[in-house]
C-alpha cells in the first residue's frame, strides 16, 4: 500500500495518518496483517462519521449493494490545531490521488529531479509525482517555472494574450484533468491603462492523468509495461516595453504500468 511505503517520509515532514472506512474491525485487521499497515485503520461500522461529514458517496453505491456505505474517496490535510487546511476529494470510490500528487499540490519539494528546458524568458522544470500509473490512481504532471528577471507570463483571466499552459496530448488509455494553477498578481502597463493577472516570480503548473482501470486481462493490466505522455508548455511573455511571440517548449514523461492490487479480505464486512 502506498500510504504505509511512505510513512517515513510523512513522518519526516511532520505529517501523520489515519484512515477510515465503513469496513469492519475484522476486515481492517485483516488488512492490515497482510499488508504490514502501521498506522490507524478506523471502522466506521454503519458509515456515522461518513455521513456527519456528507461524505456518503450515493453516485457509485446504492442501497443493499455491498459498496453501500463507502464515502467518496479523498483526503483531509490537517494542521496541529485540528483545522483542515486542504481537501483533495473524487467521485468514484475507484480513484485516488497519490501521496506524491498531493505534495506537489500542496508546494511541497518535488519527489524528483525532472527535466529542465531553458528557454529566452523563462526556465521551466518537469517532472511527474510518481514512477507509475496504476488505474485509477491520480498522478500529478508539474512544471515548476521560473520567469527571468523583469519578464511575467499571463494567468487565466488575460485577456488578448496567450496565457500560460500545460498542455497534454491525448493517449489511449488516459484521462487528463484541468490545469492547477496558483494565485496570480496583477500587473499595470501604464501606457495602455491595463491591468492583466500575470505570474512575475517562480511558480508551479500541476495536471492530473488518470490511468483508465483496466479488465484483467488486457494486454498491461498486470503492469510492466512503458507509457509515455507528451505535452507542452505554451506560454507568452512580456516585459516592461516588449511583448515576445507565444512559445510552445516540448515536456516528455516516461512512466512504467502499474497494477491493481485485487486481493480480497476473507473477513466479513
């Protein structure tokens, strides 16, 4: 299980884990022990704590099925005081971000050292959350950008400029999320009175893929295979007198496939 091979590195950022499901204390034990889980696996037997929080997932569950009960797959980051400062949340109980896409949402260092492109007005460094894709887990594509000296790049909201963008190109298999983008500042270009949200200081770009989940015996359900995902950076910058024509600067990530994990508890719900 992912979260339990990163625990120390959790640890080590001063971030602790919990979990909690509507499954039994027998089936969690049972997980547990085949799994080597350390940290707290809670029983929400009747699913109360999932409901008091409007969790209850009524979208991919229905009354009577044996997923009934289940919340909607996410995850609360939590401060020191109890406050929740972040929620990563989807609809279907299948899909999951991984401990590494929240990360990098969350500003933290990346996991990887990625591939730096230096362009006339920028430096742009990518990489991937993660190694693999597993169906249904959520990985997170990053571009960490640094504007040169006196140059800005548009944030959505200009208008009659190419805004900064990471684009993917489509991949069997595959399915790609909106962009993530970080809070911009406005900038004044007094000669035209114009006022246009633009990103001046380095900043970071984050686009989810998602793994299609796989029957069991398609050809890489059982992962090994190579996927590859290629896509661009497409960008327009400016200084204070010039403004340059749009850029697009090639980004590759090269993942290997992964594969559910289909074992079941012999535990009763």
């Amino acid at each position: 299980m992912e979260l339990q091979s990163r625990i120390d590195e959790l640890k080590a950022r001063g971030l602790g884990i919990a979990a909690i499901s509507y499954d039994s204390p027998e089936v969690l034990a049972d997980f547990a022990a085949r799994r080597g889980i350390t940290f707290p696996l809670l029983s929400d037997t009747g699913s109360a704590t999932i409901k008091a929080y409007g969790l209850l997932n009524t979208t991919t569950a229905a009354p009577g099925t044996t997923t009934w009960g289940i919340p909607y797959p996410g995850t609360f980051v939590l401060d020191r005081d109890g406050r929740v400062t972040a929620r990563f949340f989807e609809q279907a109980y299948q899909d999951r971000n991984t401990v590494s896409s929240i990360l990098v949402k969350l500003g933290k260092a990346p996991p990887h050292a990625g591939q730096e492109t230096t362009t006339a007005h920028l430096r742009v460094r990518s990489y991937a959350s993660d190694d693999a894709l597993v169906p249904g887990r959520h990985v997170s594509l990053v571009a960490d950008i640094s504007p040169n000296a006196g140059i800005h790049v548009y944030a959505p909201g200009a208008t009659g400029y190419r805004v900064v963008a990471l684009a993917v190109d489509d991949a069997a298999g595959l399915t790609v999320r909106e962009t993530g983008y970080p809070a911009s500042e406005p900038y004044v270009f007094a000669p035209l009175n114009e006022t246009v949200p633009v990103f001046k200081t380095p900043f970071r770009l984050t686009r989810d893929v998602v793994f299609q989940r796989l029957p069991p015996a398609s050809p890489g359900a059982n992962g090994g295979s190579s996927i590859t995902v290629t896509g661009r950076l497409e960008y327009q910058a400016c200084d204070d007198r010039t403004c340059f024509n749009p850029v697009s600067v090639p980004l590759t990530w090269t993942f290997t496939a992964g594969a559910l994990d289909r074992e079941r508890s012999s535990a009763k719900r």
